[in-house]
C-alpha cells in the first residue's frame, strides 16, 4: 500500500462523507479536524469501525489539533457556516471568509507542502482568499467547482433524455453559483451536440435547474446543504492529484491572464496531477460563451471586493 495523507478541515457532512470516500477507496489516511474535537473523533471511529467490514487497510484520526495535518499530500478546507434555505452562497462570504482565513494560516503553518483544496462556499471568492492568505504557488490552490455542477447538468439531461449518464458529455465553468456557465459547444449525448437531441427551451429549463440545484437540495433538506455529491467531486479532484492522473476537469483556479482574465479564481478547465493545476487548458469558446464567463468573472470580482 503507497504512502498518502489527506486532511479534512471541517467534520460536517460534506467533510466526514469525504473522509469516508477516501479511506474507503484506499486512497489515502485521512486527519478529520475541526474545532468539535469530541464530535470529530466519533465520526472517526464510527468510519475506521467500518474498515473490516468494507475491507481496507487505511487509517483515520480525528482532532482537533493542526499538527496533525504534516505532512499531509492534499488539505481540504470544508469547514463552513450551514447555509439556509433562502440564503445565497453570497450572503455567506461574511461568515465564511474568517473561517477560511484562519484555517489557511495554519495549512501554510502546519502542511506548506500541500496542495489545497476548498470546497467552501463561496466557492471561488473563498479560493481566491485561500490562496491569498497562504502564500503558496498558484497551482497548489484549487477550489472544487465545476466537477458537481458539471455532474448535477450531466445528470438532468440524462434524466430528461432517458439515456445512460455515461453516453452524456458535458463542461461546466465560471463562478460556482448562479452565473455558472454551461459549455453548450463541448456538451454531447453519444457524441452528438445536445442540440441536437434538445430544443433550446428544453436545454434552457436545465440550465436553470442545474444552477439552482443547490437550493433545491437546500430547501427540501430545510438544514443544510448537498454533502453526497460535492464529497464526490472532491474526491475526484483529490484522486486526479494522489494517482497524478493529469485528468482535465474544471477547477476554481487563480488566472493571470488566461481566458483574458486575472487576479480572480474562476472555474475553467485545468489538467489536475502531483502537483496540483498543472495546465490551465484554454478552450476555443463561443462569443456567447465568452460573454457569459466575462459576466461570471464579473460577479465573483464584486465578491471578492467584499472581502
């Protein structure tokens, strides 16, 4: 079994679930860490009780201490305030920017070798003051971004269409949240433009409900938030990273001058290996899509402004 540490900030349901994923994979050993160290510990135990019956031999600790992160190949920041039903993932960057800026301090204290990874919403303006506030090299900080949207929108079209979700190709990339932008040039049903199986109707009222999936699940849930699939995004971008798959997959990534924008983290494509963003892959988009990832640049540089 090779050698791999993961640590999770934050022991919710999004960051225990990922726990779970990857030490049930055999990924990695996992450090669960947040400021409930008793709650912590027994999600802990229960996922390590686990090990014999699914059958692996990884490990996993919970606490409360940062100097267990050491060493750590990839760190996750999920710790968040619970979003509410009503809430925008804007309405959270006051709660959640001293969450992630504490905890960014002690990853660049305790693991300045890691990659980092937030999944913390919002997603991107809450990357962009990671990656300010710890100091490491741009392609060492990513946020989990359009990997789940680009998952929900795969998902819908298959359920619309009735086919295998594996026939359905799609690219989600922008903000991660309402001024996400669907790359309707790169999306395919059996290699076939969606468009061509779709009206545009159709493929509008998707859209709309992949962008608003979050709340949906929010709503029904009446507290908090999607956890299932966003650890699996997570997972997989972790994946892409511990196995150096070099997989191209959207990522909230720090563009200096890429798709003609800069100082912003934004989801675009982005080849993900050992050392993090390894390639940003600049696509030949749609002037229609350039105009809608030009507005979503827009809305996450007025978030950042309010850090």
């Amino acid at each position: 079994m090779t050698k791999g540490k993961i640590s999770i900030i934050g022991a919710g349901s999004v960051g225990s679930t990922l726990a779970m994923r990857v030490v049930e994979s055999g990924l990695a050993d996992v450090v669960l860490l947040d400021v409930a160290k008793e709650m912590t510990s027994g999600k802990a135990l229960d996922i390590a009780d686990a090990s014999p019956l699914v059958g692996h031999e990884r490990s996993i600790i919970g606490t409360d201490d940062y100097a267990e992160i050491s060493s750590s190949d990839v760190v996750v920041i999920t710790a968040v305030f619970a979003r509410k039903p009503g809430m925008t993932r804007e309405n959270l960057i006051a709660r959640n920017a001293g969450i992630v800026k504490d905890v960014s301090g002690k990853i660049k204290a305790h693991a300045p070798a890691s990659i980092l990874m937030v999944v913390t919403n919002p997603l991107d303006s809450m990357t962009y003051l990671a990656y300010k506030t710890c100091g490491f090299k741009r392609e060492r900080v990513f946020g989990m971004a359009g990997v789940l949207d680009g998952g929900r929108f795969i998902q819908l079209i298959a359920e619309e269409l009735k086919v295998p979700r594996s026939s359905v190709k799609a690219l989600m990339l922008g903000s991660h949240g309402d001024t996400m932008v669907p790359v309707l040039s790169q999306t395919t049903v059996a290699g076939k433009p969606l468009e061509k199986s779709l009206s545009k109707d159709k493929i509008d009222a998707i859209i709309k409900r992949t962008r608003e999936r979050g709340a949906e699940i929010v709503s029904l849930l009446g507290t908090g938030s999607a956890y299932y699939s966003p650890s699996a995004a997570a997972f997989k971008m972790i994946e892409a990273v511990m196995k150096d798959s070099k997989e191209v997959m959207p990522a909230s990534a720090i563009l200096e001058g890429e798709y003609e924008l800069s100082d912003i983290a934004i989801g675009v494509p982005a080849r993900i290996g050992r050392r993090g963003i390894e390639e940003i892959v600049e696509l030949k988009l749609t002037a229609e899509e350039k105009e809608a990832l030009s507005r979503s640049a827009q809305t996450i540089k007025a978030a950042i402004k309010l850090l």
